[in-house]
C-alpha cells in the first residue's frame, strides 16, 4: 500500500483514522466522546460556547457548528495552538485504545490522506480535496505512527533483554 485514502468514520478499517469515529478518549481530565468532541472543547472561549459545542447531537454537526463560531468565541491563540493540541488529542486516541494503536501501526509505511469530498479551507487544510490540500491530519496521523513504531521497537528491544 503506497496510499490509504479515509474520510467517513463509518468506512471499514480505516474511518477510525477520523475524528468523527465514535470511540472516547480521556483529554485534560475529561472524557470526550470523540476525537472532534476533544479538538472542538479548546476552540471555545467560553464555557458556556463549550457546553453549547459539546451538547452537538453527532460530531459532525458539532464540527459544523465549531467552524461556524464568530471570533470572539474562538479561544485567543486559537490558530497557533490547534496544531499541537490535535498532536495531543491523537496520541491519546492512539495509545489508549489497543486496537486503533495497531490499525495505525499496520499501515506501515503508508502515505495517509483524509480524502473530503466537499471543496472548503476547513478541508483543504486537514485533508485533501481532489488532491489539493495541506492534509495535516494525514500529516499527523504518520508522524505519530512513527512515534508509536518507534516505541514499540524499543519496547521489543527492552523484553528481549529483560529475558
């Protein structure tokens, strides 16, 4: 596999690579029901921007109303911190739930590519549209399979040792 292509969280293996899949994960002490849920709770300035956010009937509808939001509900520093916090928001994801760990890990060497079908920024900018975009989710997703391969080699390295 030279490239795997996911957008849908309900595609079959790789929506989990979304962060509309429904699965928890445990950020900064609270329990989000998705990746998005997690990534959208920094966006709010307010409390009460960040309950509205978060009573969002599905993820995708929460995602709408997230890059819906005027600028000053939108946490100053926004755009230079959302980067990193998705960073953290992934690696939760993927080293608190055993079996997305290794979904990531099995695609190798892989190009991955959050393929939207709709033309805008938004997806321009975590994907690609018709092969045009910056695709950072994609981008970030490798980076931490490599992280996590990184870890698992040392881990063998550590046990073969140890016995």
């Amino acid at each position: 596999m030279d490239e795997i292509r996911f957008y849908r969280a309900s595609e079959k293996p790789y929506g989990a690579f979304s962060n509309l899949y429904k699965r928890e994960i445990v950020f900064e002490d609270e329990i989000f029901a998705t990746s998005e849920h997690a990534y959208q709770a920094g966006k709010a300035r307010k409390p009460a921007v960040k309950d509205w956010l978060m009573s969002a009937p599905s993820p995708s509808l929460l995602a709408m109303a997230a890059h819906g939001l005027y600028y000053w509900d939108v946490a100053p520093g926004w755009s230079k911190t959302k980067y990193d916090r998705m960073r953290s928001i992934l690696r939760a994801k993927f080293t608190q739930h055993d079996d997305l760990r290794e979904l990531l890990l099995s695609t190798g060497n892989a190009r991955l590519v959050e393929s939207a079908t709709v033309d805008n920024p938004v997806n321009r900018l975590w994907g690609e549209v018709n092969g045009e975009g910056k695709n950072m989710l994609g981008v970030m997703l490798m980076e931490l399979r490599s992280e996590l391969s990184k870890d698992e080699a040392f881990n063998k390295v550590k046990s073969v040792a140890a016995e």
